[in-house]
C-alpha cells in the first residue's frame, strides 16, 4: 500500500488517494485545501531535512529516501518516500508543485537532528532575527548621544536597557503566535513566505506546544522587566517617570497587538499606528529617557531624538505591512482586518510607498538641522528604496513578493546601520 499526495509551491494538500488515508489516518475532506504536507513530520525534520529534499527532486526530477512520519494518533511511521516535482499543463511548464510517493517500511528510521537546526528551532520558536527592529533603534540612540559627547550616556543602562528590551521583543513575537494559534490566523494563512509572514509556523510545525508557546512568553517577559527594573533604578531621577510610562505604553500595545478583546491587528490601521509608535517614537525616546545622564526632556537632544525616529517607526511598519501582502486571504477569513485587508493589495503598494516618502523627507530634514551625513543613510533609502518599491508595484499579487520582503528588512537594517555610522563620523570630522 503506497500514499501518494500532491501539493501546491507552499505545501498545501491539493489530492490524496486512499492509500493516504489509511497511513496517515485523516480523511481527504480534513486535509485537501486546508492543511500542509508538513503536517506529517516532526518539525526538526522539516525544519533540517524538507528544503533539501525539494531542492533534489526540482534540479534532479526525483528525491528517494527514507525517514519518520507521524499519523493523526501521534505514532511514528517508518517510510521509504519519493517526492517529485509537478508542472502546470500549459506549453511554458512551469512547476506548480510536488508529489509525494510514501511506502511504509518494517525497518527502525532514525533521522539524526544537528545541533545547527536545533539552533534553527530556537529562532524560529521566538522570532529572534526580528528584534533587529526593536535593538537597531537602541544602538542608533546611543550612537546620537556618542556623537554630542562620549560621557552622555550610561553604559551600564545602554546594556540593561538592551537586554530588557531583547526579552520584551522576544516575550511579545511568542505571544503573538500564541493568540494568532488561538483565534485560528495561522492555520488560516495558506500563502505564506516562511519566517517572513504567516507566524513563526512554530505550533503547526510541532516545534513547540501552544502551551509552553505561553509558559515560555511569560517567562521571558518577567525576565524584561526584571531588566527594566534594574535599568529604572539605575536612570537620572527625572527620566524614571517617562521610562515608567513610556514601558507600560510599549507593553500593552505589543501584548494588545493580537490578544483579545482589544486586538489591535484587526482594527484597520490601528496595529500599524501601533508599531510605528513601539518601533519608532516610543523604542527611540525611552532609550534617551533610559541612558541619557541628565533630564532627557528639558534638553534639546528630545526634539532630535524624536525626528529621528519617525522614519525608523515607518520602516519598521513597512516591514509589517509588505508582510501583509501574502496573508491578505487567510488573514481576511479569520477577520484580521490590517490595512492591506482594509484597503486591498493593489491599492497598499502606495501606503509603501507614501512611507518612503515621509521617511527620505524627514531624513533630508534631519541632515540639514542635525548631522549632514545623515544623507548617506537617505541616499541608500532613495536608491533601494525605489528599486523594492518598483518589484512591488509589479510583483504584488504573486510569489515573486517575498524579494521585497526580505529586502524591506535590509532597507530597515541598513538605514539604522548607516545611521549609526553618520554618528560615528561627525565625531572624527
């Protein structure tokens, strides 16, 4: 007896015969159109192994191997598989997926699993390649505050501040998973770019349980206000209110991100505002409030600070919102109504757009009245900017998208790294 099951590009079931479902134990109707052949594998190995194995059967026309499965009661199946690419019926032949041949077998497979991709399993479960959105801003503030004088800042609260703020990030992506797994968005977004949209994928993937995707969530966010704390303590007196305010705001706009009842992800427009005010004006000040050596406020360095971090808080939205492009139908089902549901894929290529417009404005700005070399940063905006913007606008409704969602992090990285490095060379010239 033999399964065989094809797939669509991101894995979705689209055929099964009854072979399938006798070894794996579902039935067609609970899996074609509705589940991913990920689904039969522990996820260190399709975290380690599934990549690979495509790769194979596209450049090579077939993959044979053997490896473990589980069926829908949780038992391991030892299996003999081969997988081969599929092509659509038209004269150009292009690949529209992949077929997989099972054949369950009496010998004892095991799949050794790297410490590389138990690595791997770590960032997937918390995200952690993203807190460059949140630590990148951190390290622009101390740079700003470097450039005025070296003796400005604290650096025993730069690092505390670091810290707590690496463990709220982290603490705010896994319970984002935890409430999106909760109210059905993950399982609902089909045509996803993996690690760039659609979750983390870690729950479906069986790399985590939902419970300890919460167990874990409060832990470490009780480890960053334990850094929080020690930074509180350790600021200038008359930042400790604004530092209070300013991470009370933060962590109910992340937590309140995705958690009921306020969910501000599906209230059209207001999860974007929000993490433009947490990536951007509130990460930015509350770094001055928490490192600056005197009172934050009353000095001039505020009003700098604060126009510094509107273009960072658009980026990072930006990042969001290209995101959005590939779950806008899962995303529109399960009523998560951001902007790109609110206001259609076509149509949010111009919000992107309008973003990096406000964000080369403000940089020009701010290189005229704070640091002239602030137009190296803007140079790279307008150049790499225009060429993402262009694959959007021609790009935007199919696959080829997720080049711009890779490179809106690079344009996000790579303007708070060129402005860390303006900093660094006013103070020589």
């Amino acid at each position: 007896m033999k399964s065989i099951i094809t797939c669509d590009m991101e894995g979705i079931i689209l055929t099964m015969n009854t072979g399938a479902e006798k070894i794996f134990g579902y039935k067609k109707n609970e899996l074609i159109g509705k589940q991913r052949v990920s689904l039969f594998s522990p996820g260190e190995i399709v975290l380690q192994n599934v990549a690979s194995w495509l790769d194979i059967a596209a450049k090579k026309g077939e993959y044979s191997g053997k490896t473990i499965f589980i069926n829908k009661d949780g038992e391991k199946i030892n299996a003999r598989i081969s997988i081969t690419p599929t092509y659509s019926k038209d004269k150009n032949k292009v690949q529209n997926g992949y077929c997989g041949v099972t054949e369950v077998i009496e010998e004892n497979v095991e799949v050794p699993i790297s410490w590389s991709t138990k690595l791997i399993k770590l960032l997937a479960i918390t995200r952690m390649p993203f807190t460059s959105a949140s630590l990148l801003p951190i390290f622009v503030t101390a740079s700003y505050f470097y450039s005025i004088n070296e003796n400005s800042f604290s650096l025993m609260n730069f690092i505390l501040c670091t810290i707590g703020v690496l463990f709220a990030h982290l603490s705010t992506n896994m319970f984002n998973d935890y409430f999106d797994n909760i109210d059905g968005t993950d399982a609902g977004n089909y045509n996803y770019f993996q690690q760039l949209s659609g979750g983390s994928r870690a729950i479906e993937l069986g790399l985590i349980s939902i419970s300890k995707t919460k167990s874990i969530a409060i832990l470490l966010m009780f480890i960053a206000i334990l850094f929080g704390t020690t930074t509180l303590f350790n600021s200038y007196t008359e930042n400790i209110i604004p530092i209070a305010i300013i991470t009370i705001i933060a962590l109910f706009l992340g937590y309140f991100y995705t958690a009921p009842p306020i969910r501000l992800v599906a209230r059209n427009g207001l999860g974007e505002i929000s993490i433009f005010t947490v990536f951007g004006p509130l990460m930015v000040l509350g770094t001055g409030f928490a490192i600056f050596n005197d009172n934050f406020f009353a000095s001039s360095y505020f009003n700098d600070l604060l126009l510094l971090s509107f273009p960072i808080g658009l980026l990072t939205t930006n990042i969001l919102l290209i995101n959005e492009f590939p779950d806008y139908e899962g995303d529109l089902k399960t009523g998560k109504n951001h902007l790109v549901v609110t206001f259609g894929k076509k149509n949010s290529r111009y919000i992107y757009l309008i973003n990096l417009l406000f964000i080369s404005l403000i940089t020009f700005y701010s290189a005229i009245t704070i640091n002239p070399i602030l137009l190296l940063p803007l140079l790279f905006i307008l150049i790499y900017g225009y060429k993402i913007t262009k694959h959007i606008f021609k790009n935007y409704n199919n696959r080829s998208l997720v080049t711009a969602n890779w490179d809106t992090i690079k344009l996000h990285a790579g303007y708070c790294i060129l402005s860390i490095l303006s900093f660094i060379l006013i103070t020589l010239l």
